[in-house]
C-alpha cells in the first residue's frame, strides 16, 4: 500500500486521533478553502516545489507541473460525468463506466486509454469472524455460485476488456504466472451442499452493496443472484460507497452493525503481489484488511516471500501460497477487468502510471 509521510508537528496536534490537516503531494498543495465535501477538492500548483532533473517516468522521475491547479469534481452518475467529458465541462474522467467506453470513443475529442498494463481484480469478501464464513468450506461454496464470466460481463460487455483469471496475484502479474489453480464453475448445489456442512442453516446473511462504484454494484447483482439460488437467507443493504466503507469496518455481528459479505476490486498495482495483496493477508492478530480472516501458514509463507533471495525462490514460494489460499479462501477473486481512463485531446503528457498522476499533464 501506499506510504505516507506524517510531520511529527501534526502527530502532536491530534489529541482525538483524527486528522485534520491535508498538505498535498509536493508538486502540489491541498486548497482547504475551496473544498466542498463530497462535491470537489481543489490542488493548486505549489511553485517552491524543485522536480527531479530527468524524464517523468509514472510515478518516478521528475514532476514537473503544466497547470495552475487541478479540481477533483465528484459525479456519482456515470451517465452525467461522461455528458460532462463530451461537452468539456471536465478534461478526465478516472473511472468512465467501461459500457460507455465505445460511446466515448466515437467522440474525435476524447481519447479512451490505458494507462496501467494491470487489471483490477474483482474480490467477493467474506466475514472470517462469524458463522457461516469461519468456517473454510463456507467460504469455498462462494467460488460456486457463479462462472466469473458472469461478473466480468455484468462489468462490461466487451470481451477485450475482461479475463478469467484465477490466481490470487493476477494472471498477466510477475507473480500470478504459473502460479494459479482451476478457474471455479457455477455449482449452485455444490455451494448448497458446502453451506450445510459448515452449519449454515438459513439464518439472514447480511450483503453490503454500492452502485456508487459501478463494477461493485454490477458484480453484486451477481453474487445476490447466486446466494439466493443457493437457499441463502438475505438481508441486502445497498447504500452509498461511504457509508458501506465504513460499516465494513465493524467487527460485530451483523445485528449489531456489522455484516456476513460484500464485493470490490482492487487495482492491479496492490493485488499483483503478497506483499500488497491486502485481500491475502491473514494476520491473526486482527490487524489485517476488514474480514479478518486468520491463518499463519499464509502469513509465514508471504514472510518467507519477503526474506526470499532471487526470483526463483519467490515465485516457488508463490505456488504454494496460491494452494493454500484456494483452500482457505480468504476472498474470491472473481475474475480480471481493465481500468482505461478518457480524457479531452486538449490534453497532453498524460502519463502511463498505475494510477493517474497530475504532474507533466498540460491544457492546450
């Protein structure tokens, strides 16, 4: 995951443990004043700023910086953020919803790109701390209430834009290749079946789900069709992306505030090794990413990766990480999708990077 750097003076200056200062990101500096919460966040060009002397290289190299000032516009609605991009009320749309993508393409003013060579990784994410999903078995029925087509399709239609892929650490990865099992076919019964024997015995599962973030709430639609075939008990709870991310963070049980399962996806750039896969970290400790699950052969096993001396040794340790994952099942990855970004010619410089950076990019 990404490192941050906090000044010892804004340590010391929160007593409740909440942070109350943003800086920005050295090129840039955060404009608290035109902030509108959940609306726009503004970064103005910080002129002390001294960039690297060499060529910009994604998140490397120099950052040197075109524009005045960068306005981050929050638009919910695909529909109306990419209305907005084709009359040039905003220069980049981040996350485009990909069926829009060929819409956006015919337009001679917008460019439709790839800028990280890594797909996302669709994740369905049990609850380890709770019945049915302590239990193994319970959380290997998931990998079979649907063909990871389907939640790939449910994301975009485009086959060029989606793979199956079943290995924990991405199938285009350093890490992923040759190191992945069988792909899981739909087998409702043999989900039924896993359920029972892990003592399910139709109690209401709560779902959390979003349409904020269009793939998520695609592939719940999905997920919610299999359970349900599959006998499962639900108690469905959609709401927006904030309130979600912060119930997933509840420990409880569901009838008191926390919850049974939910989906995501992370981007290639976290979920392509064990050293950042936050979805494989199985601490027992309780430190690890919400659903908690525990095993310390995995953790010993991502420790060894981490002290390992040559590739080699790395990706043997990654072969057996990946069995050991699939019997566990601490989420199920449910297929790989890309992640392009459209953006007006007016702009140029736009960098490949795994995520976008703002530096080097210019307004004609």
């Amino acid at each position: 995951m990404p490192p941050a750097i906090m000044r010892a003076s804004d340590i010391e200056a929160m007593p409740t443990g909440q942070i109350t200062t943003a800086i920005g990101s050295g090129p840039f500096r955060f404009n608290h004043a035109e902030r509108l919460s959940g609306a726009r966040a503004v970064f103005d060009r910080f002129r002390d700023y001294v960039p690297r002397q060499e060529d910009p290289s994604g998140l490397a190299g120099a950052r040197r910086v075109k524009v005045d000032r960068v306005e981050w516009v929050t638009m919910p609605d695909a529909q109306t953020a990419a209305s907005a991009l084709q009359t040039g009320e905003v220069d980049l749309l981040e996350s485009p919803l990909l069926d829009l993508a060929p819409t956006l393409g015919r337009n001679r003013s917008i460019t439709i790109r790839r800028i990280n060579a890594l797909n996302n990784q669709g994740m369905l994410r049990p609850n380890s701390l709770h019945p049915p999903f302590n239990d193994p078995r319970a959380r290997r029925a998931l990998a079979m209430l649907a063909d990871q087509s389907d939640y790939m399709t449910a994301v975009v239609a485009d086959l060029g834009l989606w793979r199956n892929c079943a290995s924990y650490f991405l199938c285009d990865g350093p890490h992923g290749r040759g190191a992945t099992g069988p792909i899981p076919a739909a087998n409702i019964e043999g989900a039924r079946s896993l359920l029972a024997e892990a003592g399910y015995r139709g109690e209401p599962l709560l779902v959390l789900a979003t349409r904020d973030l269009a793939p998520i709430g695609q592939m719940s639609e999905v997920m919610i069709d299999g359970l349900r075939r599959a006998g499962v008990n639900l108690d469905v709870r959609w709401t927006d992306w904030g309130t979600m991310a912060t119930r997933l963070t509840q420990r409880g049980l569901p009838s008191a505030g926390g919850w049974n399962l939910s989906i995501s996806y992370s981007a290639g750039i976290t979920a392509h090794s064990p050293m950042t896969n936050a979805g494989t970290n199985m601490a027992c400790d309780g430190s690890n990413w919400v659903g908690w699950p525990c095993d310390e052969e995995v953790e010993a096993m991502r420790q060894a990766f981490a002290d390992a001396p040559d590739d080699a040794s790395r990706q043997a340790i990654v072969i057996r990480l990946q069995a050991r994952l699939e019997e566990l099942r601490p989420y199920v990855p449910l297929g790989e999708f890309a992640a392009p970004i459209a953006y007006r010619s007016t702009l140029r410089g736009v960098l490949d990077s795994p995520v976008i950076v703002y530096w080097n990019i210019e307004k004609l």
